[in-house]
C-alpha cells in the first residue's frame, strides 16, 4: 500500500460519488495489494430481440417446457444457444 486512504462517512451518494471522483486509487495502492477474483455467479448481459416464430413451435416449446417445469422462454434460449455450439 502507497499512502493510506482516510474514509469518512459520507451524507448522501452524491457526496460519496464526488468523493470518489476526485480520487486517484493509484497514489493508494500497488498493483501487489490486489488479489484475482473470479465471479462466476455473474450472467451475461441480454438484449431483447423481436423474433418471429411459426405458432406450432410455439406451442410445442410451451409444451417441452411444461414437462422439464422451466419458462418457455428459458427453453428457447437453450435451444438456441446449443444450435450456436454445433
């Protein structure tokens, strides 16, 4: 650690957000005070798509979900992204 950062508590997220805009982490820290973190509960980020699909596969995707007890929409995107894997 370079110089010790001195925290105060702060009275609203605006005073905090200012504060830390103003601060160069840099002058406070080495590259070797920090340690590799994995997060591997994050999702990726969706996008909503408009996507039109005869009624049949529809209905039939409803179905299979019904059976398994998932969204159907869930359903659909497996099946999409298994088909983009092969």
């Amino acid at each position: 650690m370079k110089k010790e950062l001195k925290l105060k508590k702060f009275k609203s997220e605006d005073q905090e957000r200012k504060f830390w805009s103003k601060i160069d982490l840099a002058q406070h820290f080495a590259p070797a005070d920090f340690e590799a973190a994995s997060l591997p509960n994050l999702k990726p980020t969706s996008r909503a798509i408009s996507l039109r699909l005869p009624e049949f596969v529809i209905n039939r995707a409803k179905e299979q979900a019904n059976e398994i007890n998932v969204p159907y929409q869930s359903l659909l995107k497996r099946y999409i992204m298994d088909g983009i894997k092969q």
